[in-house]
C-alpha cells in the first residue's frame, strides 16, 4: 500500500487569530476552569477584534477579558462569573453601562444546540427550561426556543435550534499535525463544538506524531476530518487549568477580580498581562519559568 | 462546646440533606462542601457528580469549580456535559440536586440571572448554568445561600430554574419529572415546604437565631408551624472533618463565629 499523506494543518497562534473576521460567531469551548482558550482570547484582544458573538455552556476569566477590552459583547450562554471567586468584574461593569447583550440558555441547552448543529437537524427538543423565563425573555433571536405538544405523546417538549457556529474553538491537550485530537479528563461540551462548526480550530498542549496518534485510536476524541488548523500553544489556558499539565493560577485570578473591580485597575490588568507582552510567549516570559513550573500538574494526580 | 460560623453551620445542613447511596449533582461553592462532608461522614456511598463531566467522584482536594481537575483525580469517569446534565439527570437519574439562588419566590422559584429590569438590569448574575437542568429533572432539591430579606421576594426579577412554579400540579402539567425544592438552608434557619400547597415553610431556627427575625427577613408571607424546632448544632466530628476539607478556608473563611 502506499503511504498515505498527513496533512500538515498547523499554523501559528497568530496567524490563525487573523481568519477570524470582525463580527464572526464562535462556539467556544473548555467548561468552567478547565481548558478554556484564554492564549486564543487574549491574541484576539492584540487584533483588536470587535462584534463576535460567542456561544458556549459556561466561561469564566476568558470571555471577562473579551468583554473588558470590547472584543465581544454578545453571548448565548449558560453561565458566566468566576466560579468560587465571584462575579466577573468586567462584565459587571460593562453590564450597568448597559454594552452587554445576552441570550440566556441553560449548559444543557447549550450542549445539546452544538450537538444539533453538529447532526445538521435544525433543533433539538429538551424537557428542560418549561416554565422559566429563559423560555420567554429573548433578546439576540427571534426563535430563542418553541414549545410544541410533542407529536407523538402530546407532552409539551421545548425545541432549541441547533448552532452551526462561523468557528468552533477548542484547547486540548495532544493533537497531531493532521487534527486528530485527544482530550483528557473531562470534555465538556468540546466534542460537540468541535463537529458544529464550519471551521474547526484545535489549540492544544503538545503535537504528537500521526503515529503516535494510531497506536491508540480509541483516545482519539476528535478525529483530524472535522478540524481544519492546529496550533500549538503551551500554557495556553493560564491562568486556568489543563488536566495532567497545569494547575490553575490562583492567586492571579484572586488579584484579577479584586484589581478589574474599577475600570483603572482593568486597563492596568490589559496592559500589563495582554498588550504590553506583546504575544502569548512575551506572557509566559513575564509570568516567569519559575512559577510555571511550580503550576505544573502532578503526574499522578493530574494538577 | 466547640464554636463554629454560620458558614459551617449552613455546610453541615447541606451535608445532613444527603442520605447515603443517593446520586448527588453538587454544583459550585458550599454545596461541593457539603457533599464532600456527607461522604466523609454518615453517606460514604453517595455518587457525587458534577456536570462538567466527573461521575462518582472521590476527590481528596477541594475543588473550586465544577470543571476542576481535582475531581477527576479517582472520580469513577471523565466524560461530558450531555452525560451529565443529560443522560443522568434529564434521563431521570439523580436524587439530589444542590443550588445556590440570588432571589427565590414563596413556591421556591429561583432567580440566578438579573437584578432588576430585564431590559436594563442593574446585575448580571452567573446564569443558569446547569441549575435550570437540575431543578427541572433531579429528585428533589436542596437550596443554599446566605440569609437577606431581599433574596426572598414575592416576585422574581427572572425565573431562571423552576420551584415549584404556580403551586401544586403546575410541574407535572408541563411535564417536568424532578420534585422540585424541598429544603432551603440559610446561615439563619432552615425551611421545607408545604405538601399540600407546595409553598414554603420555616422548619428550624440555627441557634441564636429567633423565628421572629426569619419572618423580618423574608419579604413574602411564609408559613410558620405552631412549634419551630432549634436545627442541631454541628458535632465536633462534623467540624474537625468540615475544616480538614477546606483547611485554606476558601469557601469557610466567610461566616461569621
């Protein structure tokens, strides 16, 4: 037989962050503190990206810094805050100056429109969200959800439309050139995302070889046909976590939601940890290879 | 007697909801606490999950998010959320379901998005998250959150996850199959619900604390029996295993002694 080709899909952080046009829609993946894009969020801060729309279940410090620099500002989403430590302080303020617009789901709702999106049927029914005002108050969409009397037990269902996100945006932490992905630990919605979108990034830890990759198919989460650019990007979740690599940074988060409270103490933030590094590998020079180190996940235990 | 902070005091209640062998959706802040006690302690064979993806969880560190990596570290799998929130509990198969709330109405409504207009809100709250999920399909629900009169409100600016709605049968008409509310724990006192008219009712005061303050910090008409018991103090054992949990205080260091 002779030897197939593995498509080499990889691309800089930078240049990938340059196909996203001002105004596209992203379904954006890692759930709560674990593998968020944060590296992706913040080079789309650099860019000086503005009007994108993110969908997603639940993000935290990175879709707070998008909203603080007005990268984005329109959300469908579940959940939005810095889990354990508060609300987000950005989207509070820019919330009250009345900048923010958004579509309220619940996680399940979100999960299960990506998953549509990804069948390529139009909607897809819950028996969640019946009697509560998500159901109701809309703000993005003229067709947030329907309830029918479902056709078969006469039982109101509520109906989600599916999304078929411009971009889906996922961090994991093994990838070979040809997209082929692994995610280890929890997946959150990401194996959805991944499959809804018309162009399917994968950040990740680490490149591994094709080879590597088919001597155990079965970690395999996202097979390389759905992603069409791999970038490669170390520590491209901080100041959240990757399971088996990095622990979150704690006492950066807990300076963030106390420094981002007033809007000074977020352009200083801005300044300091986004522009003034100049690129994802100025922020790991400034965060330092000492406390890197000292964030790096225990083999065993995975943090 | 051992002192102890209304935190403790409210992560203990939480703790005591849980009966042994039941599968438990704990979401973020006291309740991971509290499910973490109650396994330590009297339900060693409750199924913790969280709906990031971790299933039967037997994390040894605390975790700070529902998605931290602390609990997939000898969690029985690591999978996602439509296994979670779907499979599990839309399918029907959780017991219990822990929630926070920022307002709740008499019929044990939840508000976790606005305060205020809904056309110009004066907060954005965290969201549903997975809590409409979960009160809509789990068993039953324990709520927690600390104790001020305008948490509980006789209108909610936004019904975010669902009580027991307009009172009784109005779940089962829209087919939601969980049972809704059926205990609230404040850092005051704690409150269950009345069978016949699904509304609210106060069930014990902590100590120290009066049933008349609990009717001044509730602004809607709460039902209050003849005969309101004192909720148990914690035991020197729920305390030392409570502090050992949390030893950097990051969920405990609020409170007050």
């Amino acid at each position: 037989m002779p030897e197939p080709v593995v498509e080499d899909k990889r691309i800089s952080l930078k240049e990938v962050t340059k196909k996203i046009p001002n105004g596209a829609h992203i379904a954006w993946g890692g759930f709560g503190y674990q593998r968020p894009p944060e590296a992706f969020a913040m080079e789309l801060i650099r860019q000086k990206k503005r009007g994108l729309r993110i969908y997603t279940c639940g993000s935290e410090h990175d879709l707070d810094i998008l909203v603080g620099a007005e990268v984005c500002l329109e959300f469908e989403v579940a959940f939005f805050a810095i889990e354990a430590l508060g609300l987000a302080p950005n989207l509070r303020r820019r919330t009250k100056e009345g900048k923010v617009r958004f579509e309220d789901y619940s996680n399940l709702s979100m999960a299960l429109r990506f998953l549509g999106g990804a069948l390529n049927v139009p909607f897809m029914p819950i028996r969640h969200l019946l009697g509560s005002d998500m159901l109701t108050k809309a703000r993005l969409r003229k067709d947030k959800a329907k309830v029918i009397d479902c056709p078969f037990t006469g039982k109101p269902i509520a109906l989600l439309p599916s999304v078929q996100a411009d971009f889906g945006v996922i961090c994991a932490q093994r990838v070979d050139p040809e997209g082929n992905t692994q995610i280890f630990g929890i997946k959150g919605e990401d194996n959805e995302i991944a499959r809804c979108a018309k162009t399917t990034i994968v950040f990740a830890e680490e490149i591994i070889s094709n080879e590597e990759i088919r001597r155990n198919p079965d970690l395999t989460m996202i097979p390389g046909l759905y992603v069409d650019y791999v970038v490669e990007v170390p520590f491209g979740s901080w100041p959240m976590q990757v399971y088996g690599y990095y622990d979150y940074d704690l006492p950066h988060l807990q300076m963030y939601v106390q420094q981002c409270r007033t809007e000074e103490g977020w352009q200083e933030y801005l300044e300091d940890w986004i522009l003034g590094v100049g690129s994802h590998e100025g922020l790991l020079k400034k965060i330092g290879e000492k406390r890197l180190k000292a964030l790096r996940a225990d083999k065993v235990r995975g943090y | 007697m051992t002192e102890y902070t209304s935190t403790e005091m409210m992560a203990v209640c939480g703790s005591r909801a849980v009966r042994d062998g039941e599968r438990v959706f704990a979401g973020t802040g006291l309740p991971v606490l509290g499910a973490l006690l109650a396994k330590v302690t009297h339900a060693p064979n409750a199924v913790i999950i969280y709906e990031g993806g971790n299933v039967d969880c037997q994390n040894t560190d605390l975790a700070l998010s529902v998605a931290d990596s602390r609990l997939c570290y000898k969690a029985a799998a690591s999978i996602g959320l439509i296994e979670t929130l779907g499979f599990l509990m839309m399918g029907g198969r959780v017991d219990l379901g822990f929630l926070g709330a920022a307002q709740i109405d008499e019929y044990g409504n939840i508000n976790t998005s606005y305060i205020g207009e809904f056309e110009s809100p004066t907060v954005r709250l965290p969201g549903s998250g997975g809590g409409n999920d979960i009160a809509s399909s789990a068993g039953r629900i324990v709520l927690m959150f600390t104790h001020a009169a305008r948490k509980f409100v006789k209108k909610l600016d936004y019904l975010t996850s669902p009580g027991h709605l307009q009172g009784p049968g109005s779940r089962e008409k829209l087919g939601l199959i969980g049972g809704g509310p059926s205990l609230v724990v404040t850092d005051k006192c704690q409150m269950d619900f009345d069978e016949k008219t699904k509304r609210i009712r106060l069930k014990s005061v902590h100590p120290g604390v009066t049933v008349e303050w609990v009717k001044e910090n509730v602004m809607f008409n709460l039902i209050i029996p003849d005969k309101v018991p004192t909720t148990p103090e914690p035991t020197a054992q729920e305390l030392e295993k409570l502090r050992s949990l949390d030893p950097q205080g990051i969920y405990l260091g609020k409170g007050q002694r």
